[in-house]
C-alpha cells in the first residue's frame, strides 16, 4: 500500500515539477520566473525525499538539505538582484 502512496506523490510532485517548467519558460515577467524557480526547488527537494523513502538510502536526505540552502541562496540573489541591480553592496 505504502508503494502505490509513494508511485502516486512522485508523480504529482513530477506533474509539478514540469508545470512550474512551463512557467519559467512561458512566463511573462521575470518575477514569475523566479517564484516559478523557488517552486521547482520546492518540488525537487520533495522528490529527493521520496527517493529517500523508497531507496532506504541515507545521502538523498543530505542532498535535499544542500539543495534547500542553495535553492534559499539563489532565490533571495536573484530578488536582490531585481531590486537593487547588484548582489554584493
């Protein structure tokens, strides 16, 4: 039972994954771009996560903590980069 809950919620994060896809690309403002890209990472560090649950191995749960930071990192450069026009002041 657990396989088919675990089948079911890779397939909506997957589902989720290529709809926030189509919003970067299709996107009119760069702003929805980059809320589109803060999902994706949302949606991956959920996949990871899942494979953590039906592999059973320990380093998808690391990998999804490193990807957190560095999708926090990216998300508050790339609004800091609209708003100010630089990164580093």
């Amino acid at each position: 039972m657990i396989t088919y809950a675990l089948i079911f919620a890779i397939a909506c994060f997957s589902l989720g994954l290529l709809l926030n896809l189509w919003r970067v690309i299709v996107g009119p403002r760069i702003s929805d771009r980059i809320l589109a890209l803060d999902t994706m990472t949302v949606n991956c560090i959920a996949l990871l996560i899942l494979l953590n649950f039906s592999l059973g191995s320990p380093i998808f749960f690391e990998v999804a903590m490193l990807f957190a930071l560095v999708g926090f990192v990216s998300t508050v450069s790339y609004c800091r980069f609209l708003l100010r026009g630089d990164i580093i002041e």
